[in-house]
C-alpha cells in the first residue's frame, strides 16, 4: 500500500474543532485547531454558534493543509465526529434560528422526567425502561424548546444535531447519524426507527417531520463537497465526505475497538467506558446499550463517570503544583490504599452506577502524617475503583471485558494507568494516536473512499498497539479487599448528605 493519498479526520468538540490530515497507515501528518465560544446564559445553560462551527472548520482545515504542504489533489476524503447531544434548530433556508443548545447543557431536566414519565417502550435503552432519561438527550432538549421558545418550534423545518449541520454545510444533503440517533435520540434500527409512539405521548409528533429523514450508517457516503464549502475548506469540489458520529464512539475506532467483546475506556474531564455486544443488556447502573450505534447488528454498552481528569486538575490547581511528574513520583512512593486514604470521586456527582448527580465527592481517612503524595494517589484509587464498579455492573449484565484500549488524559501518568489495570485486573492498551476521535473519523473517511473495506480493515492498517500495561497479581489482591472501604461510602456519605 502507498501513502501518497490522505484522508481528514474532523472532530468537533467542546472548546474548539480539530483537523487531522493522516496517511493510509494511520500516521497524522498534522493537526491544526480553532476555538470557538461556548455562552452560559443562565446555570445549567450552555450554547454556541452554528455559524462559528462552520467558520472554524474553514479556517481549521486552511492551516492544515497550509502547514502540511499536503495538495489538496492527495486527499482522498473526510469525516466529522462531534458533540452529542448538540441540538440545532433550522428554518426553511437551513439557517440557525437560535444558538445550539449543546450537549452539556441541562435545563431540559422536567423535560426528561416528561420523557420517563410515559413509560413508553423506546425507553428500554434506558436501564431497560426504568430511567433515568438525561436532559442532554435529544427529545428532551426537543420538548423544551416546544415548551418554551414555540415560536422557534413551530419556525423550525429541521431539528438535527452538530454532526448534521456540518454535514449539510459540507455536501448540501441533510442526513442523520446512526450512531447520534440510536445513543441519544431513542431511535432503534432493529424496532421500526424513530420512536413515533413516544413522540405522540409526549404530544410532539411533528418532530418526526422535523428530523433528517435519512439515517445513514457510519462511513456511508453523504455526497461530495459542494463548490461554495470547497472553497470555504480550501479543498476540491467533489472530494468525498463520510458519514460520522458522536465523538467519543467514533473513539472507539481510532483505537481498534471493533469486535464483539473489546472495550474503549476513554479518559479525559471524565472517564466513558464503551464496550461492543452481539446482544442488548440492560441492569442496574447501565446507562444503556444501543443497537446499531456502530455497525448493524451490532450493540455499545456505556457507562461513565463526571468527573476524573477534573478531579487532577482540581488538585493539581489547589496545591500550586506546576509540574505534574512531581506529583506521581511522590504518589508512586507510596503502597497501595495510600495508608488509610480512601476517595469518593462524585465531585460533580455520579453518573453511573448511581446516576446520582446531587452525590458528592470524600476524601477520607485523612491523618496529620498524610502527605500531598497520599492525596494524589488516593484521588487516583478513587477514581480508579469507581471505574471498577462500572466494570463488575458490566460482567454481572454478561458483558466481561479481556482488556481496556485506552485514550485521552489518563495516559499522561504511567502510575494512573498501572493502578486502573492493578484495580481491575485487566491488561490496558495504549495506542500510538492519542487523538482517537480525529483518527476514527479518517477511519470512516478511509472506508468511504474505498481504501478500506470494512472497519477491522481500517483498523488494522491504522491503528498501532504502542505498548501494553499488565496488571500486578499482588496489587490486585490488595486492592481487592480495599475497594470494599470505597464502596461504604456512597451509601454513608447520601444518608448525611443536605
């Protein structure tokens, strides 16, 4: 195989868009980057400006090819992930009526009791039926704006996600993800698609006319770019365009995570831990499994919790300590259960298993003999056994994972990620690109164009296993018997809690 063609990753998150331009081989060639604004108009809030979607990606995807010297006759193709839930309302013309409210925005919270409240069977991706349902997701975002801003609803032709808005601006077609659609829009593609009976009991049925007929499967082709967004790019009219879908399960391709039993545990802010099925579970402490969110037939099992990397960078700033490897050289000197220490890490609540979100987070245990060393270790076993509970939730559901493929801000300490694989007792796999998104979305690009096949062929040819951590046996047994001091917690911790 030559590598004189690339393929464009595009990955739209929280603070800003990112371009990969990458080799057949899985090599990045460059990245180049724009921020954008994110608003918070009242707690709870959060939006941003389609438009400066639109207008960073342009001036992302210049700087890239610019800095790589890279012609744009070479590239093959492109694809996006983004944000999920991001939910933009469109008028006739496909411009933005409002600002998107985007995926971290929570005031749809009455809204996703509503949701909950109708018991409808579409419900089963949440915990079986029996909730909760998020104020991220999309009917619940949906049902606010028809609750609240009716003149936005009833001026709305499409309401569609980030991803879908990108779309259109790239090739002029409006379509939906699979992916977007079956984690966060309640939509089955083994149930007849779209959940109309939920819509018409929450009294919204026009919605299903208002949604992107078309649900494409990732990597499906969308069309090529238009001559007005070629330009805006700086590449080809023409030139190939993928379809993609929410960041982090586009993550699970750029990190090979593609056959039945892997799990990708993805790091950063938070920790998600997404894992591929032959088959529905649901159970307690499981935010969901969703069919055909990567490949049909296929299910993603999720859990996750809010708040890990925060968690560091909260101590890190609290203690004025400019230079992490201090840190853990300090915490590796240290046994495990940091002498008496133990962590409960719902700073910002729980998610799962508890999906708690008024929980908070315990440093306990504390004596005058603990050290700075102490804390950052136990804040790290903290984290690390409410990674565990996750797990032991999926094995008990019947999905037991063999070993961990890893991203994200976790890497950054060789000591976190021995005591994640010391905890668990499972073998963690680094990857060469740390930047799993951007690459997953070359993946797709890769398959549209005809590079690839199928999935475990991209992953193959762009996917690198830089190294593997194994657990320690007789670390694992001791933290076998000091995780049962962290699970005591929680329940002590709600019956006190104001």
């Amino acid at each position: 195989m030559t590598y004189n063609k690339y393929v464009v990753g595009i990955d739209g998150g929280t603070e800003g868009i990112r371009v990969g331009i990458f080799t057949l081989d899985g090599t990045p060639v460059v990245f180049a980057a724009e921020k954008y604004e994110t608003r918070f108009p009242q707690p709870g809030r959060a939006e941003q400006s389609p438009d400066e979607w639109w207008r960073s990606l342009g001036l992302a995807m210049k700087h890239a090819l610019f800095e790589s010297g890279i012609s744009k006759d070479d590239i093959l193709g492109l694809a996006a992930d983004t944000t999920c839930c991001s939910v933009v309302a469109l008028d006739t013309e496909m411009r933005p009526l409002r600002d998107a409210i985007i995926w971290m925005d929570v005031r749809a919270d009455a809204e996703a009791d509503a949701v909950l409240a109708t018991g409808d069977a579409a419900l089963e991706v949440n915990n079986g039926g029996k909730g909760p349902v998020s104020a991220e997701w999309m009917l619940s975002k949906s049902l606010w704006i028809n609750r609240n801003q009716p003149e936005i609803w009833e001026q709305a032709a499409v309401i569609c996600e980030y991803q879908d808005y990108l779309n259109y601006k790239l090739t002029g077609e409006m379509v939906a993800s699979v992916n977007n659609a079956s984690i966060r829009w309640h939509y089955r593609a083994d149930k007849g698609g779209f959940p109309i009976d939920l819509l018409s009991a929450l009294s919204i049925p026009e919605l299903v006319e208002k949604w992107p007929s078309d649900v494409l499967d990732l990597g499906e082709a969308i069309g090529g770019l238009t001559p007005e967004a070629a330009e805006h790019l700086g590449l080809n009219p023409g030139t190939s365009v993928a379809q993609g879908g929410a960041d982090a399960f586009i993550a699970m391709l750029g990190l090979g995570v593609v056959k039945t039993g892997q799990l990708a545990f993805i790091t950063g802010s938070s920790h998600l831990h997404l894992g591929n099925t032959d088959s529905a579970l649901h159970g307690e402490g499981i935010w969901g499994t969703y069919n055909s969110a990567l490949r049909p037939g296929q299910h993603v099992i999720e859990g996750g919790q809010t708040s890990t990397g925060s968690i560091i960078a909260w101590f890190h700033r609290m203690i004025g300590e400019p230079d992490m490897s201090s840190l853990n050289k300090e915490a590796a000197a240290i046994a495990p259960g940091a002498d008496g220490l133990v962590v409960l890490d719902h700073f910002q609540g729980n998610r799962t298993p508890f999906t708690d979100a008024a929980s908070r987070g315990c440093i306990n245990g504390l004596s005058l003999s603990h050290s700075r060393g102490h804390i950052f270790r136990a804040l790290m076993e903290g984290i690390s056994y409410g990674t565990e509970l996750i797990l032991d939730n999926f094995r008990v559901s019947g999905f037991t994972p063999s070993e961990m493929v890893i991203c994200g801000g976790a890497t950054n300490s060789e000591l976190w990620m021995q005591i994640h694989s010391d905890i668990s007792n499972l073998p963690i796999i680094k990857t060469r690109v740390a930047d799993a998104p951007a690459l997953g979305s070359a993946m797709l690009a890769g398959i549209c164009s005809g590079a690839f096949s199928n999935f475990e062929q991209a992953a193959d040819a762009m996917v690198q296993i830089e190294r593997r951590i194994e657990p320690n046996p007789e670390r694992h047994s001791i933290y076998r018997d000091l995780i049962k001091d962290y699970k005591a917690l929680y329940p002590a911790l709600r019956s006190i809690r104001r």
